[in-house]
C-alpha cells in the first residue's frame, strides 16, 4: 500500500507506529482523526467506525505477511 501511493504523507509514520506496537504484541492498534468529535468513541462502539484499525492477522503482523509475499 504504501508502494503504490494508497498510504503516502503524514499517514505513513502513523501507520508505522501501529504496525510496530502490533508487532510488539498490541492486539490491534487504531488510527483515528482527532478533528472528529467523539472519534473514539464511534471507532470503538459503531460496526463501521471511522478510523483505521490495524490488527494482526492469522498469527502475523500485517508487515510480516507482506515480507512473507
């Protein structure tokens, strides 16, 4: 994702930083626009949230299973 430009500028030391607490052991770190009143909240208790959840993924981080591809 970040190869192709789906992931570029300011978003890409945010979603470093969640795949190292993920790979650190976190079980899902969130990625949340703080400009949006009651972010969390509607991240943590909507179906469809409004940030980006990055969680591990069948025992692998997801930069594990991309250096596995």
């Amino acid at each position: 994702l970040c190869a192709d430009g789906t992931i570029s500028g300011g978003m890409l030391p945010k979603v470093q930083a969640a795949l190292d607490a993920v790979q650190a052991g976190v079980h899902s770190a969130h990625i949340i626009d703080g400009r949006v009143e009651h972010a969390v909240l509607l991240e943590i208790f909507t179906d469809q949230g409004v940030g980006t959840r990055i969680r591990e993924r069948r025992g692998k981080t997801d930069r594990e299973h991309a250096a596995a591809s």
